[in-house]
C-alpha cells in the first residue's frame, strides 16, 4: 500500500509494479540514490510536461516544501505546488523493442495533450 509520509490529504500516486522494480533496481544499482523527484513544468505543445530528477541526499530537498509518497521502499518526490497536477497518477514502467523505454504517467486530470504525447494540460472544472 502507498503511504504519504508527510501525512497530507490527497488521493495520492500509484506505481505498476514494473515501476517499481525500475525504481528499486535504480536505487539498487547506485546506492546513493535516495528516490526520485516528479517535477512538472510549463513545457510542450500542450502545456506541462514531467521531468524526473534523483535524489542523492535527502537534505538536497526541504521536506515542508514536498509530498514524499513511499511504495515499499521506494521514495517519490513531489513538490506541494504540482500536486494539484498529478494527484491520481498511476506510474508506469513501460519498453518496447528492447531500446526504447521511459515512466508513463497516467493522469485522470489529464484532458489534453500533444500529439507525441511529450506534454499535457488540466482543463479546470
């Protein structure tokens, strides 16, 4: 089960389990790794885009300032401003032709995105 360490209300973020195996096999590999950090910015031709960052040392962040949301071992990293953009993503971890590999996110809030998929938009209720 999912837990929000900071102990904030929201619905929160989901990982396949082929996330989270990227994710632990990340923090495996490079031990210094402490988890990853969801970054949504002003991108694309639709609006917002994601971006992720490593966290090497957990006092690189001010922890006032972010959601950090646990699955098993698995540390993400959201700032307080961009949950109102991804609360309800579930991660995922997909491959295809054994080269190509990337997180999709997907984001009930999601409306609208370009046409390589690179970049969305929330349409406000």
């Amino acid at each position: 089960m999912n837990k929000n360490i900071n102990q904030k209300k929201w619905k929160g973020i989901s990982l396949t389990q082929t996330a989270y195996k990227k994710i632990k096999n990340l923090i495996k590999k490079h031990q210094n790794i402490k988890g990853i950090q969801i970054n949504i910015k002003k991108s694309g031709c639709a609006g917002f885009r994601y971006y992720l960052s490593l966290i090497y040392l957990e006092t690189q962040i001010n922890k006032k300032n972010f959601y950090i949301y646990q699955n098993q071992d698995a540390k993400i990293y959201i700032k307080n401003e961009n949950m109102k953009l991804i609360d309800g993503t579930k991660i995922d971890f997909v491959e295809s032709d054994g080269i190509n590999m990337s997180f999709k996110f997907n984001n009930p809030q999601a409306k609208e995105s370009c046409g390589c998929g690179e970049s969305f938009n929330i349409i406000p209720k």
